[in-house]
C-alpha cells in the first residue's frame, strides 16, 4: 500500500512541478516558480522510484524445503514453506 501510494504522490508532484516550471508565465521578485516547479519535478522523480522499490522488494517470497524421516511410516517426508515479504506475521 505504502509503494501505491508514492508512486501516485510522486507523479503528482511531478505534474504540479512541470505546470509550475513550463506553463506558468508569471515573473515574482520574491520566488523563482521555475525553480520550485523543477525541484518538485525532481522530488515527484524521486518518491516515484522509491515507491517503485518498495512494491519490488514487497513481492519478494522465500521459499524453504526440508525434509525429515516420518517415524511411523519409515518414509521420507519434504515440507515446503513460502514465505512473502509483504505477509502481516513476518
């Protein structure tokens, strides 16, 4: 949920930055809205790829298998186990 939401915020900025820095035609001695609108076009760049990394590393599994003698039976017994990075109980 959290890579979702970066990278949806992260776009937005990017917009808002590009309006700020390509269509706003407005000259103020107090801020420069070019430079405003091209860090936040850098900033939405960022939190884009980090949300990106974070929904990469969030469907990462590891899967475990062991084996073990079954008492009773005298047979080999294998046990598998996935595990899922983005599981709540890990």
């Amino acid at each position: 949920m959290v890579g979702d939401m970066s990278i949806g915020s992260g776009i937005a900025l990017f917009v808002i930055g590009a309006i700020l820095a390509f269509a706003v035609n407005v000259q103020l001695d107090v801020i420069n809205l070019d430079l405003i609108g091209y860090l936040l076009m850098g900033a939405g760049a960022v939190i884009f790829i980090i949300g990106l990394v974070l929904m990469a590393r969030k469907r990462e599994s590891t899967t475990t298998t062991r084996s073990a003698v079954d008492p009773a039976s005298g047979e080999a017994v294998q046990r598998r186990t996935t595990t899922s990075n983005d599981d709540p109980l890990v």
